[in-house]
C-alpha cells in the first residue's frame, strides 16, 4: 500500500503560513503590498493588543468583484502574474497568490470590498481556512481586511510570539519602511487607539522622515543621486557625524520594495570611506531603480532578500553616488580660499578625520633648503588623497585623564599622592596598596607608556602590559553595575532634550523602567521628545544625548528589554563610551590612578566585551626570545 499521500488543502495552506506568516507583522506587510498593488493613495492601520487580537487594512484602492473577493482565498490565485515570462520581470508588491489562504487558514479573516463602478460591495467571512459566510455588504470603494486571533488554531505558533511592545514595533518597522518607499500615498496607524503615524501624502519623502524620525534626524540627511550600470540611486544619507552603533536604520529600497541586500550594504560602507569607524554605520534612505529582469525577489519567503544579476555593478553605483553625495556636502563647508580645514568639519564620534573633497587645482609649492615641505601644502594633498590622514591643524590637544569620569581623586590630595595607608609608593612609581587579596596584583613598578595606549610595567618575574582603555572600562563598568538602583545617576543642572523617532518612543514609552534600571532619569516632554534629568554617573555629561539614543537602539535592535543580557550589554556600552580612550595622554600618576582602581574590580582581567585588559609576558618568555633559553 502506498505510504505517499497528498495533503490536504487546509494543512498546506498552514505549511505555506508558516514561511508567510511569521508574526503579526507579516500579516501587516502582506496587506499593505495588496494594498498598494490596487492603486491605493490612502491606507488606514488599526492593531490591538500586538497584532494578536486584531490588525486592520483599509484602503481606497480599486477594490474586488464578488468573484474575485472569494477567488483571492484559493491557494496560487493572483492578478499579478499571467505567463512563467512574467516572474523574471516583477514589477507587482505580491505574485506568488500564497499571502490571503496563508493569513485565513491560522486567523479568523473578514474582507469587505467594492469596486468604485458597483453599487455596493460584497464581504467575504472565514475562520481558519473555512468560509463561513459570503454576501453583498455596503461599505465605501476600496478594501477592508480585518484579521482577529491571529494563531488561534496552531497554539504551537502563538506561543512564540514575543511581548506586546516587540510585536509593535516589528509593526511599526514594516509600515515606517513601506511608507517610506511611498510619500504619495497617506498612511495612518493607531496601536490600541493610540495614534503612532498620520502622515498625508507629499511630493517627496521628507516631511514623512520628518515626521517619523524627528527634525533632528531630518536636517542632519544629505540628498543622494547617481546613476550607473543602468541602476539609479536616489535617496539620503547621513553626515559623517551622525551615526548608529547597528545597522538597523539603514534602509534600503529596489523597486519600491524594501529589502535587506549585502551587495547594497558593501557600497555604502565602501561610499563613506576609512573615516567611518568600526562597528558603526550612517543611517541612510536609499532607492535603488533598475529594470525589474536584472533583479530576483522570489528567493526569500518573505520577500525581504533579493538577489540581482550583478552584485558588483550594484555596489559600484552605490559606492559611487554616496560617496560623491557626502563629498558634495562637505566641500560645501570647505572654504578653499580661506583656511583649509576647520574643526566643525571633523568627525565628532571621534575620530578627527576629514572626507577628501574634489582633489582641486594647486599650485606647485617649492621645497625649502632644508627639503622640509610646507604643512599647509601637505595637509591639503594628504586629505584630497583616498587615505586616512588626520591634517595637523585638526589634531586633537592631548586629553588629560584628570578631565575624564572616574578618575576623580579624594579632596584634599594630589594627583599621585597615596593615602596615608599607602605611603610606601616610591617616587620611581612603585606601585603598593594595602593588604588583601584585591591588592596583590599591583607589586608592579610603572616604566612607561607606549603609543598613549599601554601602560608598561614591570614585576619580579616579567613586563606587564595594561591596555588604558580597556582597563578603565572595566573599572566604570563594575561601578554602573553596582550602582542599577540608580544611586550612582548624577542629577544634571540643565536637562538634555532629546528628540527621537516614533519607534524609539513607542518603545520607550513601554519601558521605562529599563532606561531607569542603568541610571537614566527620563521625562516625557512632548509626542517625540524627553528630557534626560539624570544619567549614570560615569558618563560624560556633553554626550549624554548620542549616548542614550545609541543605547536606546542597541536595546531595540535586540528585541527584547526584559533580559539580563540586554541590561548587561548596555552597561558595557555605555562604560565604553566613557571610558578613557586608545592615544589619550596619561601622565604616570594617572596610570598609577588607573593601576590603582583596576586592582579594586572583581574582575580585573578582561574589559565587560572580553578583551583582555592586562598581558603578561614572563621573564622567561622574553629570555627565550632572545635566545638565552631553550
């Protein structure tokens, strides 16, 4: 007897919606793209509870016959493709006819719909792939999908539905993305009632980024255009100054269609050049239009992965119209007959470099008698060149430790000065500290500091090496820690306002207990904006507002705000961010400061990200390295 059997239609409908239907959003972006797919300029979004109890989508779009209102439900049916020809040149939101029989086979599912030439429309009822009823309804011209318990025939999927406040803002992700791609329509959503977008239609994107991310975040967007290899690129890009510690707001567009693309993500990193440091990234708001057989949207389930003809050709026009889009901007604010540079034009995340600007016409400039070349001259050649050179007139003065949190000594008493139960250290910098076991590690007598980043040291048995920043954010890390009551905050005299997107305030205004939980003292003060009254006290109070908004996204970006983990990692960020940096000037009573207080950690060895913070190089390793051992 044959053990092969077909399946039945109700039980591959629920297979098809579990590579469809992910979470509610899902459900939210398959709605949406039917919705623009009929011509709509105006869409309405009503959730509750998450999307769990209900998600909403009413549009003004061309709207379904009778028949086709009921025919949508079948599985593999669509208007949007005809031929197999047609799937090698999609130029539709939805194709495969997998999205509505996927939603109503683990949902209860109402469609109410009417075309602008009928005189009434027609409504559609089915509970978990059943149809329980179809008849003429009267509604407005357009489309109305209602979808209620979402989940409540597979108890094994609801059960991975994560909490109210994730679920919303994987909603709000999906329509900020979708309305982004399309200004020329309006879009309003309300979570529970509450409104969260109102955003009318516009000739161009930027009132809605206006009104999605903040004018903050709008004034600091530099205009892209370019074109090449066929493939246009439209769109905004950040300044070099403003940027994020994920990827997450870096969103990109082929075709209307917001995707997610390695080849893309390539050329913006490669367009913004060596002086974007690691681990960080300019949000940006990139449209990529080529012709639809070049690209293929049919690799991914969901359709967020795209795979085009040519990567190369796709990073090259990336590449090319970002990077002329922020050199554009800066040579703007370069005053080529006045001083070469200035100092606003420099990266305030630190690293001090200048963009080259379009390399312009010099003059030559002759050596002097002892063939030492004019600094202005070389400054200028050096920061047209593709490198990443740092011109003498924006190096930064040395940063004295004194001036950095943690560091602060008790009064009445001199950098270097023990106290009076340590007045063993030797004026050579010898190192002793009262007895107990946290003490024994610092026997070491201080030699110097290499390249204003590694403390040397030596102890009886071999060199020490102590990288400065790494050490000093363990030490702000263990305090932030023991301090998540909130009793090491530091009350600021002047409030810092803040303006955020509406997803980061969605997102804060569901858990605020979180931010507390670090040492953060949030006030609401307005729809889009707060006042921080207070912030942990080992962060440097002229960055407390990109410290919070980074915080803020590596929270969101990891979906969860309740866990342990999460909590842990944004001490450690925001340890990192205060923390004496790689080529800050320590004087030797300063390391002696830092030795110091390292030795009082419970955990002296690593910084909270696991790098090490000490090395030890034996007397006998080096002795073998120069050949005096076996």
């Amino acid at each position: 007897m044959s053990r092969i059997r077909l399946l039945t239609e109700c039980i591959y409908n629920k297979i098809a919606a579990g590579e469809v239907v992910e979470r509610p959003a899902s459900v939210l972006k398959e709605l949406l793209e039917n919705s623009l797919d009929a011509g709509a300029l105006k869409i309405s979004v009503a959730v509750r509870q998450g999307g769990e109890q209900l998600i909403s989508v009413t549009d003004d779009g061309e709207g379904m016959d009778p028949d086709d209102a009921v025919l949508c439900f079948e599985a593999h049916a669509t208007s949007k493709i005809r031929t197999e020809k047609d799937l090698f040149a999609i130029t539709s939101f939805g194709f495969r006819g997998e999205a509505m029989p996927s939603i109503a086979s683990v949902a209860k599912v109402t469609l109410r719909t009417r075309r602008r030439d009928s005189a009434e429309g027609f409504e559609v009822v089915i509970n978990g792939g059943k149809m329980i009823a179809s008849a003429p309804f009267g509604c407005a011209p357009g489309t109305e999908v209602a979808v209620r318990d979402l989940f409540f025939n597979t108890p094994a999927r609801k059960k991975f539905l994560r909490s109210r406040a994730t679920e919303e803002k994987h909603i709000a992700e999906v329509i900020t993305n979708i309305s982004l791609a399309h200004p020329e329509i309006g879009f309003e959503l309300t979570f529970d009632g509450r409104p969260f977008l109102s955003s009318p239609a516009a000739k161009d994107p930027v009132p809605r980024i206006r009104a999605l991310f903040g004018r903050d975040y709008a004034d600091a967007m530099i205009p892209v255009s370019g074109s090449g290899h066929g493939i246009t690129v439209n769109g905004f890009i950040a300044r070099r100054s403003f940027t994020r510690p994920t990827r997450m707001e870096q969103r990109v567009f082929v075709n209307g269609r917001p995707v997610e693309s390695q080849a893309v993500y390539r050329g913006i990193r490669e367009g913004c050049g060596p002086t974007l440091d690691k681990g960080r990234y300019q949000p940006c708001i990139l449209f990529l239009s080529l012709d639809p057989s070049r690209v293929d949207v049919n690799v991914h389930p969901a359709k967020r992965e795209v795979r085009f003809s040519s990567d190369y050709e796709v990073t090259g026009a990336v590449r090319a119209a970002v990077g002329a889009a922020l050199r554009t901007a800066e040579t703007a604010v370069l005053d080529l007959g006045g001083p070469l540079f200035s100092p606003k034009d420099s990266d305030s995340d630190g690293g001090g470099n200048v963009s080259p600007a379009p390399f312009p016409d010099i003059p030559a400039v002759p050596f002097d008698a002892a063939g030492a070349q004019d600094t202005a001259f070389l400054d200028r050649v050096m920061a047209n060149a593709f490198v990443d050179y740092t011109p003498s007139v924006l190096t930064a003065p040395p940063v004295r430790a004194v001036s950095l949190p943690g560091f602060s000594e008790p009064r009445g008493r001199s950098w270097g000065t023990p106290p009076p139960e340590q007045n063993e250290e030797s004026a050579d910098g010898e190192c002793a500290v009262p007895d107990g076991k946290k003490s024994e590690s610092l026997g070491l007598r201080l030699i110097g500091i290499f390249s204003d980043t590694y403390i040397l040291a030596e102890k009886p048995d071999g060199l020490v090496l102590i990288d400065q920043h790494a050490a000093h954010e363990r030490i702000l890390f263990e305090r932030i820690l023991k301090g998540v009551d909130g009793t090491l905050s530091q009350r600021l005299l002047i409030p810092v306002t803040i303006e955020l997107s509406r997803p980061d305030m969605a997102f804060l205004s569901r858990n605020a207990e979180f931010v507390e939980k670090v040492g953060y003292e949030v006030e609401l003060f307005g729809r889009d904006t707060v006042k921080l009254n207070a912030i942990p006290a080992a962060l440097p109070q002229d960055r407390a507002g990109d410290t919070f908004r980074d915080m803020l996204s590596r929270a969101i970006d990891s979906g969860s705000s309740a866990t342990a983990r999460t909590d842990l990692e944004t001490v450690a960020m925001c340890a990192c961010k205060a923390a004496v940096k790689a080529n800050d000037k320590l004087t030797m009573e300063e390391a002696v400061a830092l030795l110091k207080q390292l030795a009082q950690c419970e955990q002296p060895f690593t910084c909270p990200h696991g790098r090490p913070t000490i090395l030890n190089i034996s007397t006998r390793e080096i002795e073998r390295r120069f050949g005096r051992r076996g």
